[in-house]
C-alpha cells in the first residue's frame, strides 16, 4: 500500500477514534492538535461585531441565521482545521501557508495558533475582521492598487474551459472578472502583521479572488499547505488553480492541497485538479475526500472535504 495513503488513512483513523491516538504518532499528535484548536477558540467569544458585518461586502460569507452559530462551542467533532493541523506535521519543509476565503478568520486563527515561525498568507475579499486583527501586530501596508481587469486576456478564459474538460458558465465567469462587477468597490490592500505568540509572519489580501492582479502580489511565494474555502462553485475552483499554476504557487517538493464543500460537481472538478497533478508527477500525488465538520463543529451537518497531497 503506497506510504501516501498510508499517511492519510492513519490521520482520518485517528480523527475518528475520538481523541486515541496512534502509536506511530509522535506525541499523539491528532489528540494534541484537537486540543489546541479547542483552547484556542475558547479565548474568542465574539467573532464578528455588528458594525463589520453590516459593513462588509458579503458579510464574510456568514448568513444572518448563522451569526449566532458561529460563537457556540464546536464540541469534540473533527473539523476541516483539526485535519489541516495534523497534516501539516507530514510537511518536512517550514510551512508556507496560504488560505483562499478566510472570512471571519475561525480557521485561520487557529491554524496561526498551531504553527510557529511561519508565514501564514489570507486572501479574503472582506476587509481582515477586527477579530483578528486585534491580535495581530506590527501592520505595515505593502501594497494597494486599482482593482483593474481580473482577466488579463481572453485567451486564460479559453484555456480555463479547455483544461476544465466541461463546459463551464463563461457568461458567469467572465462577468464576474470585469472590473465594474467585482463586490468589492474600494482598492485592494496587501498588508502584513506578526503574530508573536507564535513568532509567525502574516501576510493579508484583501482582494477580489477573481482579481488577478492580486494574485500577481503573492507570485513570488511557494505554498506547502494550501486551503480553499472561497467562492463555491466549479468556475471559481478551476480559477483558483489556473492562477495557482500560472504563478507557480504551489511547491513542487511537497505540497498539501484541501479544499472545503465538495460533492458533485465540485468533486469532479477537484478530480481533474488532482489528474492534472498526477500527471506531472505520477504516482506520488494522492486524491482523497474526507467527510469532517466545518468552522460550526458540532453544530452543523459533515462537509465533504477534499485532499490532494505530494509529500517529500
């Protein structure tokens, strides 16, 4: 049985024996990272105020009938950020981190709680909640420009439907790339703070996802640990992964892909993703879809969630 599946198979094992950790483990580090995630989410008893979500673009991707859902506790459930923490531990290289819709920033504070000495890049089109900001520090403004045209040229609109094998809402995509359609009506921002608590660099896009020129900001850097839980649709998926691929985002040495809401179309589309991969690397590149609970733990029905993973 190849060492990848392995590595997974033992990693959801242990997510699902309720805290039992297994021997080949160090530190029993599914119980461990559980734990942590659930410390660190006991310090928050308000994720988003009032002001900020009425302000805000697309109200972080939280409907008014969840708001109050959002403060419970998550319980003892395994969630997508308890999987994205033990996985991580497979990583031989310092983790680069980089997560695609952090809305609130539930996930995201958790995983900058678990990781030390990294550099931890969201990219939201929402304004960073104060939330998380507050503990953050040393902000400083990189960059701030137009939104412009998020598609550069109709030939990326072309190749995208041709890699995607389907066909796939044109109309839609190309509407929400034009610059007069984006939600997000003020200039995009590249900030950066420190978290000290655990030593890590943040890197913080506030953007439009469908806005290239965003992604031009992080196209010097190479992600080991990836997470999409943005815009939920095929077209938008297939995006994430052309910009991925035309800025050479992801690490070529090891990498862990995983994105949140699968089913259907969406894990189809995730397939092909996954096929393109293994077709530049072969045999070393692992598929898997894993049904765990989101950012409401207990409080919500099991999302499908899906991995692909190269490790060194």
């Amino acid at each position: 049985m190849h060492r990848y599946f392995l590595v997974l198979l033992f990693v959801i094992r242990g997510i699902y024996a309720n805290d039992t950790a297994f021997t080949f483990l160090p530190n029993d580090v599914i119980r461990k990272v559980k734990a942590e995630n659930r410390k660190t989410l006991s310090g928050i008893t308000r994720w988003i105020d009032d002001t900020t979500y009425n302000t805000s673009f697309y109200k972080y991707g939280l409907p008014e009938h969840l708001r109050s859902v959002i403060d419970l506790p998550i319980g003892n459930l395994a969630t997508y950020s308890d999987l994205l923490g033990v996985l991580s531990k497979y990583l031989k290289k310092p983790i680069t981190y980089l997560e695609l819709g952090v809305s609130v920033g539930k996930n995201f504070y958790q995983l900058i709680n678990l990781f030390e000495n990294t550099e931890c890049f969201g990219f939201e089109i929402e304004k960073i909640n104060p939330t998380l900001e507050r503990v953050l520090s040393n902000y400083q403004l990189i960059d701030q420009w137009d939104t412009g045209d998020i598609i550069e040229n109709q030939l990326c609109l072309e190749n995208l439907e041709i890699f995607a094998g389907k066909k796939l809402n044109m109309e839609w995509l190309s509407g929400t790339c034009a610059k007069e359609n984006t939600l997000r009506k003020e200039p995009p921002t590249f900030a950066s703070y420190k978290y000290k608590k655990t030593n890590n660099d943040i890197f913080y896009l506030s953007a439009d996802i469908f806005n290239e020129n965003s992604w031009k900001r992080i196209g010097y850097k190479k992600f080991n640990l990836i997470f999409s839980d943005a815009f939920h649709n095929i077209e938008s998926l297939f995006f994430e992964y052309a910009m991925i691929e035309k800025y050479g985002l992801l690490d070529e040495d090891e990498f862990i892909f995983v994105w949140d809401d699968m089913g259907n179309e969406m894990t189809k589309a995730v397939l092909r993703i996954w096929e393109s991969l293994y077709t530049k690397y072969k045999e070393k590149v692992l598929f898997q879809v894993i049904p765990l609970r989101g950012w409401f733990g207990d409080n919500e029905i099991t999302h499908q969630v899906a991995v692909i993973m190269k490790l060194s």
